[in-house]
C-alpha cells in the first residue's frame, strides 16, 4: 500500500501548515486567539484602567480626606468669608434704617418721648425692600451684595445651579434652626467638612469661593 495513493484516505499527505499552530482563519473571519487583537490604525492602545473625565460640578464622586472639598466641587468658603458677607449685608440693609430715626430723634423736640417720624418710616420701607431686592439677587445669581464683594456664591449642592428666589427665601427661614442650640447652628461651618450651616444642610446648598466682582 502506498501511501501516495489517492484512493487510500490513511496514506494521503495532511494538509500544510506547521504542526501546533492553529490555522490561519478564512479571509474576512477574525482570529480566535488568546492574545487581544490590535487596536484598529490610528487608534491609540489603551493600557491600564481607561481614563475617566472629570465630574463637573455638582456630580460629586465620594469625599476624600477630611476637610477637603468632594471632587469636582468648587473651593469651599471659608468661616470668616460668610461672616463678612453677612455683616455687610446686614450693614446696607440696616444702616440707612437707624441713619434716619436718628434724623427722626434729632429733629424731635423731646427724643425720649418721640414717636417714629417720617424718616424712620422711610428707612424701615428701605430696609424692607432692600431686604426682599438681597434675597431675589441671592436666589438668581447666588450671590447679595455682600456675597458678590467677598467672592462667594450660594449654590445646589447636587448640580451647582442657584436656588431661585423661592428656595432662596426657604432657606432664609430656615436659619432659624442655625440660632436654637445656642447658636451653634452659625459655628458649623468652622469644622463641618462641606463648611455648612443646619439651614445649608436642611436645604442641601453650599457656599464655594467664586472670582470677586
């Protein structure tokens, strides 16, 4: 028997190719191998983990160490930035108020017995709309104008965004949690992580440092 015999199925040749190795894969198959397949031309190879963008603000990953703003979050501002603002603020609402009744009390004949004149009335309606016009501006841009002086803005913590003058005037309400306990509610921020007052906590808002004017 032969083996060049081309009846004889045991005798033929088998095919070429290099024993061990898998055969090369019909034209327009992909190789099944065990080693990942190249990166198409002109595509850059991806090593290690891939990369991931940056959150934007208000897409907060966890917090990292202690005392430092979440990823993606702006600078926090500080304690004493939020007293300043808040005593300017009260300053231009207030101040005009009590310059006028003074006016009311000098032009009085006795001031100890003086009732409210028309200057004092004038100033209380400037404080009252001075007041309202502050926090229609911290809602809209998150900023009053002590705020905006100090370079700090009032924002949701989730997304960033500003409050609107509605939520704006909840949280302003809701500052009276801040006074109840002693008034430790206003010294929150000095070692709270995200720097907040009960009332920022109560309304989920944060105070980031922003650029001045």
């Amino acid at each position: 028997m032969s083996f060049g015999d081309p009846n004889n199925p045991y005798g033929q040749q088998p095919p070429q190719g290099q024993p061990g190795y898998p055969q090369q894969a019909p034209q327009g198959v992909p190789p099944q191998y065990g080693y990942p397949q190249q990166a198409p031309q002109g595509v850059p190879p991806q090593y290690g983990h891939p990369q991931q963008t940056p959150p934007p603000y208000g897409a907060y990953p966890p917090p990292g160490m202690p005392g430092m703003p979440p990823s993606g979050m702006p600078p926090l501002a500080h304690w004493g930035q939020r007293v300043g603002a808040y005593l300017l603020d009260a300053l231009i609402i207030a101040g005009p108020m009590y310059a006028l009744g003074f006016i009311d009390l000098a032009m009085s004949d006795d001031p100890a017995t003086a009732n409210p004149g028309v200057f004092f009335v004038i100033g209380v309606l400037y404080a009252i709309g001075m007041g309202f016009f502050q926090l229609y501006k911290e809602g809209a841009t998150g900023q009053t104008i002590g705020k905006k002086v100090l370079g700090i803005s009032l924002r949701r913590e989730a997304d960033g965004n500003t409050l609107g003058f509605g939520m704006a005037f909840v949280r302003k309400l809701a500052h009276v949690l801040d006074g109840l306990p002693c008034y430790i509610g206003w010294l929150w921020p000095l070692w709270d992580e995200k720097k907040q007052t009960f009332a920022d906590k109560v309304c989920s808002t944060v105070v980031i440092q922003v650029p001045k004017g």
